[in-house]
C-alpha cells in the first residue's frame, strides 16, 4: 500500500508539473501575480539566504587555515571558499533555508484555501487554480532561487575575505587572484543548475502538499510539517545525483 | 417547524403544472453512483433538475447530499452514471471542458469560501475580471449592483475576515451571482447560522429565484429552509431518494421516515446522533 501511495503521489506530482510548466506559458500571462510571488516569496528571504551564506563563507575561511595550518594553505583559502560555496554549499543552503521558509508558507496558503473550499470555488467559476496559483510561485522560485544563491554565493565569498584578511592575515589581492584564477565556468554552472532543480522541487512539493491537503487546520499543520522534511530530504537526495550527474557530463 | 407553511402550500397548483410540460429538463442525472472507501453513498441516483425551478435535496448529515451537488458542475466525477446538462453529457469531460459549464453555474459553497486574501469587492469582482472584457467601472458598478441584491451594499473595502458568517454567506452569494448564471447551487446554505440569518437567506434565495430567471438546486437539512424555498423536493436517504416530487405528494407519502422528518418528530433527534457520530 505504501508502494502504492508512493507511485501515485509520484505519479501526480509529474501530472502538476507538466500542468503548471504548461500554465505558466499559457496566454494571458499573468506577470503581475508573478511578480507579487517574486517580491514575496524571493525578495523577503533575501535576509535570512544572505546571512547563512555570508557566515558559511566565513568560517568556511578559518576552518580552512586552522585544519591544514602547515601547508600554506593560508594562500589557497580563496579558491576554497569560493569553490565550496559555488559548486556545493551556496546552492543547497540557500535551497534548504529558503525551501523550508517558502516552501511551509506555499503549503499553509493553499492548504488553508483547500480546507475552506476557495480552491473548489475557483474551480467553480472556470478559473484554473493551477494556472492562478501554482505557477506563478513556481515562476518566482524559478527566478528567485538561482538569483538569491548568486547573491549568496557573493556574500559567502565577502565574508571569507573579511576573515582571511583581518583574521588570517592573508592580503585581499591574493585572496581574490586565488579565486579569478581557479573557479571556473563549469563551477557556477554547475552550481546556478542545481539551483534550478531545487526551486523547481520546492515549488512543486510545496504546492502538491497544499493542493492535498485534507481536515482542517490540523491537516494544514501535518501538511505543512510534511512539506518541510520532504524538502530537506528531497534537496539532499537530488544533490548528490545532480553532482554526479554533472561530474559525468563533464568530464 | 409550522406543517402549514404559507409558502409551500399555495405554490402547487401553479408551479408544477406550470413546470412540468413546458419546462424541459435542464439536468438529468442518471444511475449516478459514488462510493468512498468501499461504501456507496450515492447508489443509482436517477433524476431531473427542471429549468426555471428550485429543487430541494433534503437529507440528514452525512447522506451525500454535498456529494450529489459536486456531480452537477463536475467538481466530483461519478463511479458510474451520468449527468447531462443542457443536452450535454458531462461525466466525461476533462476539467477543461467544463468551463463553459461553470460559467453558467454557479455554486454557493457552505462556508462562503470566499478568497480570504481580497476584499469582498474584489472577490465579486474576480469571476468578472477572468470572464469578461469589461472595464474596470464597468466591473465596479456590476458588483455594487451584486452587493446591493444580497443587501450589503457597504460591505465592499471590508476583508472576509471581518464579516459575520451570514454576511460571509451573502458576499459568496453575490459573488456566485457575478456573471448572472442560469442555474445556482446552494451547498448547506444555512448551515452554522442563527434562525433569523437563515431565515433571511431563505428570503433572498427566494427573491433571486423571482427576479433574476435563475434554476437552483438547493441541499439542506434545514426543513424550514426547504419548505420556504424549494418547488419540489428529494429526500435522500442511504445512496438513494426515499421520495421525489412536489410538497403536496410529499406530505400525502406513506414514507415513514420522510414523515417522520417532515412533521420534525424524530428529526431533530436523529440529526443530533447523527452529526454526534461524526468523526
């Protein structure tokens, strides 16, 4: 039964996607709902994205230099920082932080409005719910996402500078040639992909877990709780094969 | 509960020798069947819904009444069974197909379900703003019109937060009533409100049905409700109607249990067990 459950649940998140993929290209477009969504899902999670990844980078710096103090590596803390939080941490992080914050929030709002019947009431007047609400948030995360690990992944690289140069001693021009020289483009791709893949996953998950959400607010609480551990697994899961994936493509 | 209503009494020589022969069937269902977890609740329905009527579902919590609604805009898709609507039959069609059907039916859905993150004008105004070219003055004088009908002519900058639920009720009726549907189903109209609201909501469905040309389809378990509003009534009872037809052959029936529920002995009672064992 389980089994069952979990090629249905499966079954119907591939048949949400391809109707929202599908809505969100769908004439009229219905920008301003999507800009309403960007400013609030993405916008307002700037904060919370830009210090996680600010502090990551930072002690990303000192870790560095105090685990392998011997090495010299002190020159190398540029490449690092920048090649961690590029490739790996800015992109899960990001995901992770932000995925719990918008992803719960998706799930609360159309789980409350599944419970109260405002979904049916769409329905109802020839209005697809789909195309109202779902993929206008999965437009937004799809933009939102790839520009807040961007900026993540910039602020995780200024706060391993401040370390390595006020802490660590370390010149700035060094730190920053160290990082022009060895990050590549195949790095931010690779990474900025990823981060596609997730904003997708919250997006989806977030808005399948409210569209089913059934039992009034108790059911809102559980679905929402669901949404936030299926998340975190989910995005770690993918990453690693989206890892791999990448190291196969590219090499 | 009054058995000799005024309003249900006088109604029958006219309305269905009037209804019957000319007015043809706007719905017809048939054999229509839904089961959930194994259990029929809705087990071989056949009926006619006739334009220009009010017909009552009568039926204790719990018996498919609200399930039996959902068939008729294709909100809920039947196990078995059909439902033909306006020469059209519409189990089949896919969620995109019935838009056209929706547009002219209209639901009042039991708690309102008003979208709690607009104004009421901009809930009324929202179907308009999906369906119609209209200007925005256009759309704003067609929703003060709407609001005026259910009376609440102020009501329009509030949130649906701040309105009591009888207001909610007739905000979500006004909203229903945007895009002037030829037929409108009421779920539980009156459910969770106090005897003077329901009282007044009765009216209002009453005076829709007077002035604007609209079919309606009412479920309740509300007796005074159906007995003030409904042309002919269905009681359901176990997936299938005990009784269909006009208030006259309903209170001449020999059914025990519709008599029992229309003189309101038992009803109240049965309805408190009932609605106590619910989960």
């Amino acid at each position: 039964m389980r089994a069952r459950d979990f090629i249905t649940r499966t079954g119907d998140i591939a048949l949400l996607s391809g109707r929202a993929f599908a809505a969100m290209a769908a004439r009229p477009l219905e920008t301003r709902l999507w800009f309403a969504q960007m400013e609030q899902l993405g916008v307002r999670s700037l904060g919370v994205a830009g210090i996680a990844t600010t502090f990551t980078g930072m002690v990303l710096a000192l870790q560095t230099a105090y685990s392998l103090p011997s090495l010299g590596v002190k020159y190398y803390i540029g490449s690092v920082v920048a090649k961690s939080l590029v490739r790996e941490l800015g992109p899960v992080l990001t995901a992770l932080i932000v995925g719990g914050r918008i992803g719960s929030g998706m799930t609360a709002e159309i789980g409350t409005m599944t419970v109260t019947e405002q979904i049916d009431a769409m329905r109802s007047m020839a209005v697809d719910p789909v195309k109202k609400l779902v993929a206008p948030k999965l437009a937004a995360v799809l933009v939102m996402l790839p520009s807040l690990t961007v900026i993540g992944c910039g602020l995780g690289i200024l706060g391993g500078l401040l370390v390595a140069v006020f802490q660590l001693h370390v010149q700035a021009s060094v730190y920053l040639n160290n990082i022009v020289q060895n990050l590549t483009l195949a790095d931010v791709v690779s990474g900025v992909g990823k981060s596609f893949v997730f904003a997708y996953i919250i997006a989806i998950i977030g808005c399948y877990n409210g569209l089913h959400t059934e039992g009034g607010a108790d059911g809102v609480g559980r679905a929402t709780t669901d949404t936030v551990v299926t998340l975190a697994i989910t995005i770690m899961i993918s990453d690693y094969f989206l890892t791999k994936l990448f190291i196969l493509v590219v090499s | 509960m009054p058995p000799d209503d005024p309003l249900h009494a006088p109604p029958p020589p006219q309305a269905p020798d009037q209804a019957r022969p000319e007015a043809p069937a706007l719905f017809t269902v048939r054999g229509l069947t839904k089961g959930f977890a194994g259990r029929n609740v809705l087990d071989g329905l056949d009926f006619d819904i006739l334009r220009g009527e009010t017909f009552v579902i009568l039926g204790r919590s719990g018996s498919g009444k609200s399930v039996t609604l959902r068939q008729l805009n294709g909100l809920d898709k039947p196990d078995a069974g059909s439902v033909v609507f306006d020469g059209t039959d519409i189990t089949g069609l896919e969620e995109r197909d019935l838009y056209p059907l929706r547009r002219r039916v209209a639901m009042l859905f039991q708690g309102g379900a008003l979208f709690d993150s607009m104004t009421v004008f901009d809930n009324v105004a929202f179907p308009l703003r999906e369906h119609t070219h209209l200007s925005e003055a256009e759309i704003a004088a067609k929703v003060k019109e709407k609001l005026g009908l259910v009376r609440l002519p102020e009501a329009g900058p509030k949130m649906p937060s701040d309105l009591s639920g009888g207001m909610r009720k007739r905000a979500a009726l006004a909203r229903s009533l945007a895009l002037d549907p030829e037929v409108l189903l009421y779920d539980e109209p009156t459910t969770g409100l106090d005897p003077i609201t329901s009282a007044a909501i009765g009216k209002l469905i009453r005076q829709i049905h007077r002035h604007l040309d609209v079919t309606q389809v009412v479920i309740t378990h509300d007796l005074d409700l159906a007995q003030h509003v409904g042309d002919r009534l269905a009681y359901l009872s176990e997936g299938h109607f005990r009784f269909l037809g006009d208030w006259a052959a309903a209170k001449r029936s020999s059914d025990p249990e519709l008599g029992d529920m229309l003189s309101g002995r038992e009803w109240e009672e049965e309805d408190d067990h009932a609605s106590s064992a619910q989960p």
